[in-house]
C-alpha cells in the first residue's frame, strides 16, 4: 500500500514535476546508490530535477535575519548561522547549513551565540609547519560543525600576506604560496573528513580589507600565478575541496565573483576545479555576467542589491541569456560536492555530542606548536618553576587570551572573559576566550607569588615589575574582518608600557597576543619574546605551559616581520577605510616578490625573518646533498639534537637560481617537521615540488623549469641561520599548468 502511494507521486511527479512534494522510492532514486561515483549520481540527480528545483541549488540565504532588509532567517536555517540553501526531499538531497569558518564554528552576532572550540589563528597553525596538526584541527572543527548540524564549513581562508596589516591575517597562513597552500590543504581535508564541505576562499587577491568591495587589483598574472594563485592551487589539489568561495574586490577590473579569467578559465579550465563557486556574502554583482563567467551560486542573497540568481537568473534561462547547461552545470557541480564529500549519504543533525575537553586539547596542541619564540637572549626562558616572584602585566592575562573579529568569531564555551569591550558591533564583539594565563601560571608555579597589573598606568606596571623576579608583559593587538590595522604599532599605549616595565626589569617577557606582525621599537630592552597570534580555546595553558618548558616551543614565522612599514611594498595602504564604496586600484607591482621575497629582493633586514623560531635546545645539520631522481629534486640531510631537552625543529630548504631570473633570490621549496630527543639524529629526505623550481609562463600556461645551476640551501629561516647549501644542476623542463611534466 505505501509503496503504491510512492509509485503513485512518483507518477505524478513525473508528470507534474513543480506539484512533486513526497519522496520518490529508492528504486526511482539511482543516484542514491552508493557504488555510482559522485560524477554518475549528479549526473543522475540533476536529470531528475525540473527547472524550478535546479534554481534552487544556486540561490543562497543567509542563515540570520538581515537587519539592513529586515528579512526574517530562511525556514529551516540553523539559528544564527551564516548561511542555508534548502535542499530537494523529493530527491532525498538534503539543506545546506553553512557555517564559518576556519578556526571553529562561529555564530552570527546575538547575546546567544553557539559555544564552541575554537582553534589559534591561521597563523599559529602554519607557525606549525606541520601538515598532521593542520589536518587534525580541521578534523576537529568539522566533528563540531556536523554535531551541531551544519554540512558547509566556509573555512579554508588562504590569502597570501601582501600586508601584514590585514584584518583577516589571522585567518589565513602566511605569505608563502607553498607553506600555506599546504597547511590549509591539510586543514580543509581535516574538515571534509567529516562528511562535511569545506571551501577554499576568498579567491582571488583579497589581501586586504581596506576598501574590499571595490578595490581593482593589477599584477602581472604570471606573477599571480606564482603567489596568490598558486597557493590557492595548492590548496584545491591537496584538499579537493567541495567548493570555492570567490571575494569582494576586482580583479583586472572585473569582481571576481563575475570574473571569466579566474573563475572560468584559471579555476575550472587550468586547474581542473569540479567543485563548485560560491559568492561571497555581499559578492555577487550581476546575473547572467556572473553565471556565465562561472559563478554557480549566490550566497546570502540577502547581502546583494538584487537577488542576481534568483527570479532574474530563472528569467536569463528562459530567454537564453544564461543556458540550460549551463544551469545545469551549476547545479552539477553542487550536488556533485554533496555526493563526493558524503553530505547526502552521512546527514547531518544538530545536538551531537562534542566532546570540549578533548577538542581544547587539539586546540591547545596548535597553541604550543605554533607559538614562535621570537627571542631569548640568557635564557630567560624556560621559567623555573622555584621562581620566587612573578610579575603578570597587561592583556587582560588574569582571565583570558584574545581572539580576532568578523564572522570567523567562535564565542568560548563558558563566555566572553572581558565583555564589554569596543568595538561592541561588527566586526566586534572583541571576544577574550576565558583560558586564564595567571590561572595557568600559577598551576606551573604554586609556591610562586603573582601579582597582576592591567598595565593602564606604564609607571605602576614598571613599579609592580620592579619588585619581582620576571616580568611578564601581555601585549594585544584586535584585528578583524574589515578592519585592517592602521599601523604595526601595538595600539592602546602598550609600546611605552612594555619599554617602563622594561626599564624596570631586565628578565622581561613578551607575550603578545596579535593578529600578525606588529612592530617592537623596545626589543632591544627585552629579553624575550613570544608570538602567541591568538591562541584559541586553550591559549592561556598553552602559553604557560611553553613559558614553564612543559612544551618545547616548535612554531616557526610564516611571515616576515618588519622593523617598520617603510619596509613594505606599500608603506600607507591603498584605499581609505572611511570610504568603503570609494573604487580605487591596487598595484601589486612587487608581484610574486611576497613577503621574505621582497625584504631579500630590496636588500631589507627585517625585525625576524620569515621562518624564524627558537627553541630550549639546538639543532645541527648534517651530509646535505641533493639530486635529481624520477624527474624530481630530492634534498637529503641529518639533523640532529644538540642540546639538553626533546624539541622539534622545522629545517627549510630555499633554493636560489645561480643563471635563471626569478622574481627574488630564493624560494621556500620545502620542508620538514623533525621531533628530536636530546642527542638524536634523523635522515630527511625533502622531495621539491617542481612548480616551485619553475617560472611561469602565461601564454603557454606552462611552468618553465630552466636548465643551468641552483643554490640549495638547507637552513632554519630564511635570513640562513645555521645555513649549509650545495650546488645542483637542473636539466630544462615544462610543466603543464597543474604542474605535470608534460611529455
Ligand atoms: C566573509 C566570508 C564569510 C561570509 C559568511 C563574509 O563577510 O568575507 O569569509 O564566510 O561572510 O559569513
């Protein structure tokens, strides 16, 4: 009897496709069958669609309601998220729940948000170099994206570090186009290892925030190939993530959420992208422009001045300005994810078990491993834990440890441990998990007496520094999405505060607690100082437990700090942040010349080196030797322990061209991540990834290896600290575009 009534909708659901509500019985839903690859099942699912429900797909909401429209959240949508398209139940395909982003599950903003873990910034992850921690906080996020019912995690930022003075630094990996194509590769396919889609975003080129709705980016687009480009390809091919999610600016003069050359031709055409593009919140310009041009869907519609794929895009498929294949392809692509990364097949649900204990500790793992140890002169550091007297100043370092703003904001299990500060609203609130360093401190310290001070009176701080064995300053800096630091300096006053206290007391540590490079005019006056970015769920133990030496700091720069902006490709960013509508060009004249790139390019010394990092022990190298093998370059060396205390080194290769031409002196070609007990010794064997070796070559869309000789040298940063290099001879090569030696 039931399985008539089925075969009865069905019936009519053929006939009568809009009128269909019920479900079609599994026999009339081939594409549900788990042994067809996600291409066939498609394939299948979108034949069975009619128009109207293949439109569907492309059009997004945004989960919240919209204040400036007053819309109300879509039906369905999980409460405060960022974003729902509602699925097919006739076909047995299931709501999109979107959530942000790459360090948690974030809410949109509301008195009550989700709690959740959140991981340290981007940048504490790549600080890592480690591919195995990428991968395990992205799995660890998307176990707390599925249990509280979300299917898209709009996670994956890879925006390389044009300038450090970003708002969104914090939640991407650096300026190198390999390092952090890799670490966010790993950490998306952490994610989709919970049946979940994560994107890659903001492609392309949106690497500032100042003025990111309108602003034209011109660079050479070999350049871009070999920096922004290339790390968002490196991203896609190491993740084979669900979707992309194309950025507010222009490109070339065209938004990139309509731009031909991007989404069309480098994305899908050259890389080979099955996935499918997303807009932005606030991204999509146009409709048939941006269909054709390759964009598949628009999200937060409500974000747009017109709702571009909606009734206009069933309007452009109708007359022929957008075709029928084309929608179709759209369509393809998105449900194509679904099938491939298990969303139909494994639904979710919210109400899942997390368990908090467990994810703050992957948290806190991230924390350590990626906090850098950017200076440590007499050994200040490791603290002792018979230390008689401990002086903890500023940073809110009495109840907690700062997070970055905008919609990647992950609101703490346990709540905000200082409300209350500016800015309140977008794109605040100003968030401080509530890991207490003094807490910590005091748990590695217990016979130690600490005193606190909130260090608003630099005097007062110098004098409560003054009277005890170790200072320790926790400086802050609050960077978010759309709100690009005005300068490196630290803000608030807290540079004469670190320099009185100081003054005060010369085993003075700093801690800072920033969303990327700042500049240090008292660094000469300290001893220490530790980068720990934002260090998440679990930052307040993790920075404790790395002063105390319970962890031996591992984390490396993922970026350069400069002395100061006169440093920088562009010392005064372009754009003006009380005009966010005013068009203006960006002129990335240094092209793929990207952070260490430059800084060796211009001759520059900067404060610390991209790469940089100490460690309690020292590590040596050894029998460095390199050859060509199976087409590949292999680089080969010991390291070995030198000191008293296990560690963990991050030895880089950078080759440099001693005939050909690159854009700079040298590159990052690899890596390792090397866990060392004291004394012992390990073999690396770093196989280069060839596209690196290589320049490219925009109209024959080749990577072009040149044949003569190349400096390899094998260091522990990239000002060659501890350098050791050999010569090697390359034989001429061309790679296709993906980076295939072409036959
Ligand atoms: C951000 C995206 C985010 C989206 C949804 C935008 O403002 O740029 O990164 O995923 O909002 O919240």
């Amino acid at each position: 009897m039931r399985l008539r009534h089925f075969t009865l909708v069905a019936a009519l659901t053929a006939a009568f496709p809009l009128f269909a509500t019920a479900a079609d019985t599994p026999a009339q839903q081939p594409w549900m069958n788990r042994s067809l690859s996600a291409d066939q099942r498609a394939e299948l699912a979108v034949k069975a669609m009619t128009r109207q429900e293949k439109l569907r797909w492309v059009f997004g909401y945004f989960g919240t309601a919209f204040a400036p429209k007053g819309t109300t959240p879509p039906k369905g949508s999980i409460p405060f998220s960022a974003g729902f398209v509602p699925g097919n139940p006739r076909l047995g395909l299931p709501d999109l729940q979107e959530t942000d982003a790459g360090l948690g599950v974030a809410t949109q903003a509301t008195p009550t948000p989700r709690e959740r873990t959140q991981l340290p910034s981007g940048l504490a992850t790549a600080s890592t170099w480690d591919t195995q921690m990428a991968y395990a906080g992205g799995a660890m996020i998307g176990s707390e994206a599925r249990a509280s019912g979300f299917n898209v995690m709009l996670a994956g930022g890879v925006n390389l570090m044009r300038d450090p003075r970003n708002g969104r630094n914090f939640e991407y990996a650096g300026e190198d186009p390999l390092l952090a194509g890799t670490i966010v590769g790993h950490a998306v396919k952490g994610i989709e290892s919970n049946h979940v889609i994560s994107t890659v975003k903001h492609y392309a080129l949106n690497d500032q925030e100042t003025g990111r709705n309108e602003l034209d980016v011109r660079i050479d687009k070999a350049a871009s190939r070999m920096s922004d480009l290339l790390a968002m390809q490196l991203a896609l091919e190491q993740s084979d993530a669900g979707s992309v999610m194309c950025s507010y600016n222009r490109v070339y003069g065209t938004y990139a959420c309509e731009n031909d050359y991007l989404l069309n031709e480098v994305l899908k055409k050259d890389w080979g992208f099955k996935g499918y593009v997303m807009s932005d919140w606030g991204a999509t310009h146009s409709t048939a422009e941006a269909a054709n041009h390759g964009l598949d869907r628009q999200s937060g519609q409500e974000f747009d001045k017109s709702p571009y794929f909606g009734g206009a895009l069933e309007e452009a498929v109708k007359n022929g300005h957008v075709s029928e294949a084309r929608l179709d392809d759209m369509a393809t692509r998105i449900v194509r994810a679904m099938f491939a990364k298990g969303v139909v097949d494994n639904p979710v649900a919210q109400g899942g078990a997390i368990d908090f204990a467990k994810n703050g500790a992957v948290s806190r793992a991230t924390a350590e491993e990626g906090a850098v140890l950017l200076k440590n002169d007499n050994h200040v550091l490791p603290l002792s834990k018979d230390v008689k007297t401990i002086a903890i100043i500023g940073g809110h370092a009495d109840v907690g440890v700062l997070s970055g703003g905008g919609s990647s904001q992950v609101y703490p299990v346990g709540g905000n441990a200082v409300p209350g500060l500016e800015p309140k609203v977008w794109p605040g609130p100003v968030v401080y998990h509530p890991s207490s360093p003094l807490r910590a401190i005091k748990a590695l310290a217990p016979d130690a007496k600490v005193v606190y001070d909130d260090g608003l009176d630099p005097a007062r701080a110098a004098r409560v520094a003054a009277q005890a064995d170790v200072a320790l300053v926790f400086a802050t800096q609050w960077i978010g999405e759309a709100n690009d630091a005005t300068s490196l300096a630290l803000p608030d006053n807290q540079d004469k505060l670190i320099d009185s206290v100081a003054g005060a007391n010369a085993r003075t540590v700093v801690v800072l607690e920033t969303g990327g490079p700042v500049a240090m005019p008292w660094v000469a006056k300290t001893p220490a100082v530790l980068e720990a970015w934002y260090p998440g769920t679990s930052g307040g133990e993790a920075i404790a437990r790395v002063l105390f030496g319970v962890v031996n700091p591992g984390g490396h720069l993922p970026a350069t700090f400069p002395v100061s902006e006169e440093q920088l490709p562009r010392p005064k960013l372009d754009g003006d942040p009380k005009q966010p509508d005013q068009q203006f060009t960006v002129e990335y004249k240094e092209g793929a010349a990207v952070g260490y790139k430059w800084f060796d390019k211009q001759g520059l010394t900067p404060l610390f080196p991209f790469g940089h990092g100490l460690s309690y022990t020292t590590f040596s190298y050894a029998g460095l030797a390199s050859q060509v093998k199976d087409g590949r370059l292999h680089v080969r060396f010991k390291v070995t322990n030198t000191g008293n205390v296990a560690g963990k080194d991050v030895p880089q290769v950078y080759v440099s061209p001693l005939s050909a031409k690159w854009e700079a002196p040298k590159r990052l070609a690899g890596w390792d991540k090397v866990a060392l007990q004291p004394g012992e010794s390990k073999e690396v064997d770093v196989v280069v990834e060839p596209r690196i070796l290589g320049m490219f070559d925009e109209k024959s869309k080749t990577w072009r290896i040149a044949k003569g000789k190349y400096k390899v040298v094998l260091a522990e940063d990239a000002a060659g600290k501890n350098a050791t290099s050999v010569t090697v001879d390359l034989p001429a090569s061309t790679l296709d575009v993906r980076g295939r030696v072409r036959r």
